[in-house]
C-alpha cells in the first residue's frame, strides 16, 4: 500500500473514531410505505399484459366473470329479528375478551455511536440520561453530552490527567444539573446549560467515587473506601450522613422512588438497605438490612416502579444471579441463574418487565418477564460486556454502553398503550442557593 493510500486510511480510521459519532446509517422507516425520495418504489406491481391475460382466463375458469349467479326480481323481505340487536351486543360485551397485541420487540439496536476510549471497568458508572432527554457519557477524561432530541453532541469538560480519569457520571432530577465523580476522590457538580462548573466537593472520599445517586438536593457518592455520603448541594458543609458497612468499593447506588430507602451494592458482594428515618448525622448509620446473599460483586440495582419495596440486584462472574428482595422485610423472594455477569438491571416502566445487561460470555440484553422470569426476548450486538445501561424519560429506548467503546440505543421497551399519569410537580430547585456559596 503506498504513503497516501495509508494516510487516507488512517485518516478514515480517525473520522470513524470521533465520539458519540453515528457507525451505521438509520434503518429505513417502516412509515416509508415503499416510497423513497419522493418516488414510487421502482419494484412495485406493475400489471403487465400476460399478467393481465392470466388474470382473466383465471376468473373465466372460476366463474369470477359471472358477476350475478342467484338474482333476486323483487328485493328480499326484511328478516325478523329475532334476538333484538341492543340484547345481542350486551351479552357479546360480557363474553368478549379484549386481545392484547403481542409487542414486537426489535433484536438489533436503532443506532450505533462510537465511544472511543470508553474505560473498561466492572466498578464504574459511566452512562446516565436525564430527564431532560439529554444522555451524559464519561470518555476516559472527558464528559459528553448527546442531546437525543436532535442528536447533537457536546463537550461538557476534560479534567487533567492528576484528577481522572471520570468514574462515575449522574444527573440531579431537574435533568439540568450533572454531578461528575473523579478517580482522585472529588465530585464536580456542573450546569449543563450555562457549561459551567458550580462547585467541587472535596473530603467525602480517600479514593474514586464509583456510584452516585440524587436524592432531591442530596447527592450520595460511594467510594472505593468502602463508604457512603449524603451531601447537601445547598450547603457549605455539605456532608451531612455517612454510612459505613462495606468493605470494599461501593459500585452500586440506587434510592428507592419515594427517596425513603436507599440500596447500596459493593465488591463485598454485600447489599445494605439504608432507611432515612433512622439515620443519624451525629455518627456513621446502621443499615436497615444487610443482604449477604450473593457471591460476587453487586453493582447492578433496580427499583421497581410499580412496588415501592421490590428490588432487583445481580451479581458478578462468580454469581451470574438476579434476586429479588422485599426490601422492608429483607426476605429474598425469588432468584435466577442468568448464566454470566450480570452489569445493570433496568425495569420497564409501562410494564411488568426487567432489562438485564451482561458480560462473560455472550455480552447480551435479555428482557425478563415478571414474575414469571421468563425470558422474553435476548439482543447481541455487543462484542464485549455490556457495562452501563440508562433509561429514556419516556421509559422507551434503553443506551447501553459496553466494553467494545459503542454506545447502542435499544427500542427493547415499546411504546405505552396508555397516555403517561400527569407528571408529578417538580421538586424545588436545589441549586437555588449556589450563590451564597463562597
């Protein structure tokens, strides 16, 4: 090959690789109808002269042409009614059964973006979409933004090589405001609109934070020290809880919809329920329950949206397991062997439906009835483990992102059959009172 053939080779690998970039062309619409460009599809029928042959001496031997075989002289009585058509249509009101329609679901991804430099990690939570339907993805030390209206993309920052690279990446609810984990323990908080930095907060941590999960204008950050921290973002002093039961890293955090209950997942392979009511700022909080359960890490953590005390976890290569847990009595009510890694867990918020990403060795998707577990449909594409997962604010579309530096969107969920519940009001704004920060 010669010099120009290389650098023009090098210089399409380049192109390819920049992030959050489109890999493959959209699928065609299925509302196309067969037109394309404005045109008639050129493989359409056209009803050419022996086809038209055919068709009539086809309807001569049917006797199709024989277009009045039995003809009435004068028009038929009208019939008795016997059984009155208001009764009729009531009792087939009782007996009928509504049919639901089966759902397809799509077994390959609407769209693939490139994430080049996507960091590998079993550990970290790279991956989150807000309610704004902007979508936030850690590229080593950059973050970007991916406005999934528009599809645009954007560079919120890139931190120096002392402080990253990103661990870990969350959205507060206002879908405005985006806390920004570091591999040198701070945590960046960011308004996404203006691009500008709030403020840091330092001192939570002696090492990464990992997992991080907002409680209205409380940020919890978990760290590879093993702890856990509430921070009030109105405040100076912002630490106001910590929590301490594991071991290990914390690489799971989840708070529960009523913001009661917060799950906790670490490389202990230990889960802590930890319940608002009973924490203490004066000293570290006891936890509400201590799940002992699984035998690998638990980084994967899921409320249920239709059961405020139903959790979903999985576990790592050495367990491979879904539980699920009554989280007010800590009972494990069912379990199921997945067969490899289990790296994020999603339900359906239309249905009674859980979203499971994997690792070793198959790097799928499988959608899980509930309760029943049955596997409803399983989705490859990936070619390494499927590390983060996150969730559309219409609950539809699912991004997963995976160790083969791809960022793939999933239409696994579906439309709702019903229009959504009047969205609840917004929680007052918890940054309101950065400027009196000094």
């Amino acid at each position: 090959m010669d010099a120009g053939s290389m650098n023009s080779s090098s210089y399409l690998k380049a192109q390819s690789r920049s992030p959050l970039q489109e890999q493959f062309l959209h699928r065609k619409n299925s509302k196309d109808n067969g037109r394309k460009g404005g045109k008639e599809n050129p493989t359409a029928t056209v009803n050419s002269p022996s086809r038209e042959a055919y068709r009539k001496q086809l309807a001569e031997a049917l006797n199709l042409n024989r277009t009045r075989i039995l003809a009435f002289k004068n028009k038929p009585p009208t019939p008795v009614e016997l059984i009155p058509q208001g009764h009729l249509s009531s009792s087939l009101h009782y007996q009928a059964k509504p049919t639901k329609t089966r759902r397809c679901i799509p077994q390959t991804s609407e769209r693939t973006l490139d994430a080049p430099d996507l960091v590998d990690d079993f550990y970290l939570n790279l991956l989150d979409w807000g309610s704004k339907n902007v979508l936030a993805i850690a590229l080593e030390n950059t973050v970007y933004l991916w406005d999934a209206s528009n599809g645009s993309t954007s560079e919120l920052v890139t931190v120096g090589d002392e402080d990253g690279p990103v661990t870990s990446v969350n959205w507060a609810p206002d879908g405005l405001h985006l806390s920004i984990g570091l591999n040198n323990s701070n945590v960046q908080l960011w308004d996404s609109a203006s691009c500008k930095q709030l403020r840091t907060l330092r001192g939570c941590h002696r090492s990464r934070v990992g997992s991080m999960a907002w409680n209205n204008h409380i940020l919890t950050t978990g760290g590879m020290d093993g702890k856990i921290i509430n921070n009030d973002v109105r405040i100076r002093s912002h630490i106001v809880e910590t929590y301490r039961g594991h071991q290990q890293e914390v690489c799971g955090l989840k708070w529960s919809t009523s913001g009661q209950q917060l799950a906790s997942g670490g490389n202990d392979n230990l889960i802590h329920i930890w319940d608002r009511s009973v924490a203490s700022s004066n000293s570290a909080t006891q936890w509400f329950h201590r799940l002992e359960e699984h035998t690998s890490a638990v980084k994967a953590l899921a409320w249920c949206p239709f059961q405020g005390n139903l959790l979903a976890s999985g576990g790592g290569g050495g367990d491979r397991s879904i539980k699920f847990w009554n989280t007010h009595t800590g009972a494990c009510l069912n379990s199921i062997d997945t067969g490899s890694q289990v790296c994020a867990l999603l339900w359906n918020k239309n249905e009674k439906e859980l979203l499971s990403s994997h690792g070793f060795t198959q790097n799928q998707l499988i959608l899980w009835k509930y309760p029943s577990l049955l596997k409803m449909a399983e989705l490859t594409g990936h070619t390494s483990r499927v590390l983060y997962m996150a969730q559309s604010p219409d609950g539809c579309t699912v991004a997963t992102a995976a160790g083969d530096e791809t960022l793939r969107f999933w239409n696994v969920f579906g439309v709702p059959e019903v229009a959504a519940k009047a969205a609840p009001k917004a929680n007052p704004e918890p940054f309101s009172r950065f400027n009196r920060i000094r």
